[in-house]
C-alpha cells in the first residue's frame, strides 16, 4: 500500500502483512466502516474541502461498496481501512484521497466497533427475551404442578415447576438490564477524535454522533481513539447472561436425569455403540458457554491492561472475542427458547420427590402457631420426625412419644400429620410475595411480561435509530 512508502522503505513480505492484518475478522465491521467514510466525506463537504460533485460520486461508489462488498484478500492493505480507501482512491479519486484528512483509522475502527457491538447486543436481547417468553409461557401453565424446590442439591421444600421456571426468568431480566446498561456505555460516539488528540480541522463531533446514530460524543480524544474499556462492560454483561444459562442448563440436565422431566427428542443425542442413550448434549454445550465467556473476558482485560498512552495493534486483536462471543450467546439463547417448550413434567415422580420430609418447616410452623410451643424446639421435634421418615420407623405411637418427650401439648393423628405436610397443601398456603403459590406464580409472570414488553420497546427504539443511519448516510443531500 503506498502510504507505507512515504517514511518506510518497502513492503512488507506477505507472511509478515498476513501476521498482522485484521482483515479475517474484519468483515465483522465492513458495512459500518463504509457507513462511517461516507459520513466522513459529507463532513469534509460540509467543511469545504470536497465538491458537491466529488461528494456525490464518492456517496454512489460507497454505496455500491456497501451492497456489494469488496474483496478482503489482499494483506499488504491491512485493514478494511485501507481496502475502503485503496477502492475510493480509483473509483473516486478526488474523494478517496481525502478520506483521512480529519480521519484516523483509530477513531474510526473505535466508532466501528462500537456500531457493529450495539447490533449485535439488540439481536442478543431480542435472542434473551424469546428465551425468557418461552420460559414464562411455560411458567404460568404450570404454576400448579408440584415439583421440588432444592438446596445443597437435597430437596428442600415444596414448589411449583411454573415457580422454579420464573427463577430464571427472574435472573435472566436481571441479567438483561446489565447488558442495557452495557448498551449505554457503548452508545458513545469516538469519531472526530482522529488518532489520539483531536484534529486542527474544525470537525462537528456532535454532528458526527447524531449521524451514525449515536445518544452522545466520547468527549476524550484519547479515550475515544485507543481505549476498549466497553469491550469489557459488554462481555461482562454478556457473562451475567451465560451464567443464569449454565445454572439452568445444569438443573434442567440433572433432573433430566433423575426423571423428573423430559425434553424432546431433537435436543438430544445418543451414543455411537449404546443405542438406549438419550444424552442431552444441546444442554450440555449450553453449559460450557459461560467457562467461555470468562475467557474471553479474561483474554480481552489482558490485552487492554500493558499499554502506554495511545493505539497499539494489541487492540486489534481484542474484537474477535467481542464477536465470537456475542455470537455464541445469541445462537445459545435462541436454541434454549426452543428446547424449553418441549419440556414436560413426570407429575407422578416430582410430588413423591417432594414427600413428606420436604414440608417439616411447615409442621415446625403449625406447632409454634396452634400450641405456642417456641420455634426452635418445633424445629428439633420435627428433626426427630423427618429421621422416623427417613429409618421408616414413624408410627402414630412414635409420634406421640416425640411430643411428649419434648413437653408439646399435641397429639396429633398421621393423617392430620400428613394433610399438614402434603406438598400441595403447603403450596397453595404460602403467603409472602414471590413465593411459590400458584396465584403468586401467575402474578410473578404477568409483572415479567411487562418487563419483557418494556424491553422489547427498548430494542426497537434502539433498532430503528439504527436502521436510519444507513437510510440517510448514502443522501448527498442530507448534510
């Protein structure tokens, strides 16, 4: 590339230009980098340096650019900067040479990548919220139906599976309002800030963000043109997400196997030599995304924390893990939406998982409330019954004598005992907000089905503001 020549001797031998060119992965950013010299030229228009004739040609030929991409083969022009610049230098000349006055390929790869990253996170959350409805959907057709709520992996107490649905759903909005927040962040505009410290040309930054479809200007030239701190708050968000996946997917693999509930065929896989298998290895890749989200996040904090002062190539190689892992949380998120609406219940199996033993705090409850006795002692006393349970040595005799032995003035049946504990009694009987009571379920769901809608709102403002960059950026008239 000749502006290699200028203060260097040569070029560089193919292998060495292949070493360090970003063009494999930077047909991740081709349109917005077109999109961002288009908006430049109209900017050196504005200033006077480019004829309205130049500036419309040089608009046509970005355009065609644009709906017919260039080839990215040739390593001695770097970058997708300079493919865009070598075509406009021949096509346009008086436009492409110059598209770098006021223009620094690292205010511009800056804006790029932020552009191509606020795309991408509207897709994500569009992916998440599919999963999230899914989840819902089936959460409020099954506020009823019993299933066993666990801690330390032991069954603990009654639930719903509608309730232990909405858990995640739960997590994932959260989830989501830090990926929005993420949104934010990038929804910075860089350019204008040329390589590192501004440029002497009088250039409206303001202008510039308004027309790539940014809320605000990154003020800070040199924050603008070399840092990637919001690469960090992006893939951050995009692990919280990833980590509410993999607790799910792990749930949904253990009491698969268990058997107390199934998913469809298509989401699982069976052996090449044991032909009974039924291996949920959908759940099982989705399971390892956030080990691959820590790493990237690793990678990236790495490679941004050993820099002095302005742009170093280090940060080139930072945006694959930006794209790589956008993409796997997106494919990840749209697959788990369809695999949950295959899931169903063994009703039969998740009550007797939820057995007597499961509901002893409630009996513990029932002792301090009807007979006065303290909690603690009604704690121990129902300790010593869940053990009869358990030895299978629990008879009404045995009951009695427990309550003697403890001073508690009751003297209650099996069968009074056991209406006590029953795990659909217990359900329909809690009373506190954003338990596992099916009306609370219900109510829990149509309140995230105002979340989700919220979003999703949030998504298409944020998607048409988008959208209209491309529809006037390629306008010679609209300066």
């Amino acid at each position: 590339m000749a502006f290699r020549l200028g203060r260097l001797r040569g070029e560089m031998p193919r292998d060495v230009a292949e070493y360090t060119s970003s063009l494999k992965f930077d047909r991740e950013i081709y349109g917005e980098v077109i999109v961002i010299n288009a908006v430049h030229l109209k900017l050196l228009a504005r200033l006077g340096h480019l004829s309205g004739d130049a500036l419309t040609r040089g608009l046509a030929a970005l355009r065609e650019a644009y709906d017919n991409p260039l080839e990215m083969e040739d390593p001695s022009l770097e970058d997708v900067h300079m493919v865009v610049e070598d075509y406009l230098v021949k096509t346009v000349p008086e436009a492409g040479e110059n598209l770098a006055l006021g223009k620094s390929r690292n205010d511009s790869v800056a804006t790029a990548i932020r552009m191509r990253a606020k795309s991408w996170a509207l897709t994500l959350m569009e992916s998440s919220l599919g999963l999230v409805e899914a989840l819902l959907v089936r959460a409020y057709g099954e506020a009823e139906t019993v299933y066993p709520a666990t801690t330390h992996q032991q069954t603990a107490a009654p639930a719903t599976f509608g309730f232990t649905l909405t858990h995640y759903a739960s997590r994932l909005l959260s989830a989501l309002g830090s990926l929005a927040k993420a949104y934010e962040e990038l929804d910075q505009c860089p350019q204008g800030a040329a390589a590192c410290c501004g440029s002497t040309l009088p250039i409206d930054r303001r202008w510039l963000a308004e027309q790539l479809g940014f809320k605000r200007v990154l003020e800070h030239a040199l924050d603008a043109s070399s840092s990637r701190d919001f690469a960090v708050d992006i893939l951050s968000a995009v692990l919280k997400l990833l980590v509410v996946v993999s607790d799910m997917a792990e749930w949904l693999i253990h009491d698969f196997t268990l058997g107390l509930l199934d998913m469809g065929d298509e989401f699982c896989s069976t052996s090449s030599i044991m032909p009974q298998k039924r291996n949920p290895v959908v759940l099982e890749v989705a399971r390892t995304k956030v080990s691959e989200a820590l790493g990237e996040v690793v990678r990236v904090s790495s490679m941004i924390q050993r820099r002095v002062g302005g742009y170093v190539l280090d940060l080139q190689q930072v945006t694959p893990s930006i794209w790589r892992l956008l993409g796997e949380a997106e494919s990840t998120m749209r697959v788990l939406s369809k695999l949950v609406g295959t899931l169903s219940v063994d009703a039969e199996a998740a009550l007797k998982r939820c057995g007597m033993e499961a509901g002893m705090v409630e009996l513990a409850n029932y002792l301090t409330l009807k007979y006065g006795v303290g909690f603690r002692r009604a704690h121990r006393v129902c300790g010593r019954i869940a053990r009869m349970l358990a030895e299978g040595s629990l008879t009404e005799e045995a009951l009695w004598r427990v309550f003697e032995e403890e001073g508690i003035p009751a003297k209650l049946t099996l069968e009074e005992v056991s209406k006590i504990l029953d795990p659909r009694t217990i359900v329909s009987n809690y009373a506190t907000l954003g338990s596992a009571n099916p009306s609370e379920v219900r109510r829990m769901v149509e309140e995230m089905g105002r979340r989700v809608e919220e979003l999703r709102t949030w998504v298409s403002e944020k998607r048409r503001v988008l959208e209209a960059v491309v529809e006037k950026t390629f306008n010679a008239q609209a300066l």
